[in-house]
C-alpha cells in the first residue's frame, strides 16, 4: 500500500509535498523540460523557498557527520 500525497491544494497550486519531490529532482538535476516548466507554473514560491533551504541544510549536515565519521575512524 503506497502513500498518496495529494497533488493540489484547493487553488489548483502544487501541494507542499509535490513541491519537495520537485526541489528535489532540481537538486539531483534530472528532469524533462516539459515537466519542470509545468511543475514551476503552478508551485508555490514560499514552498521552493522553504524546501530548498530544508534541502540544503539537510546536505550539509551530511556532508558534516560523514566527515566527522571518516576522521574518527
């Protein structure tokens, strides 16, 4: 059983959870032209915003412990 997550909000806007898939296929920088233009048309700018930051930190802080972990060792 797969989890659904909702696709739109009631203004037809891109719900925040398809806004972190779509940050996060422009962080790995794999992407169809036609699908990244349609997902931009309809998200949300604070969305972006918020996850790309979440997203950022999130690599960092990785990039952190593994080098933390590999200097421990």
């Amino acid at each position: 059983m797969a989890l659904q997550l909702p696709e739109t909000d009631n203004n037809g806007k891109l719900s925040f959870w398809r806004t972190v898939r779509v940050v996060a296929w422009a962080f790995v920088g794999l992407r169809k032209r036609a699908e990244h233009q349609q997902d931009f048309a309809h998200v949300k700018p604070i969305h972006v915003v918020v996850v790309g930051v979440l997203c950022a930190l999130a690599l960092v802080l990785t990039l952190v412990w593994v080098v933390n972990t590999v200097l421990a060792a």
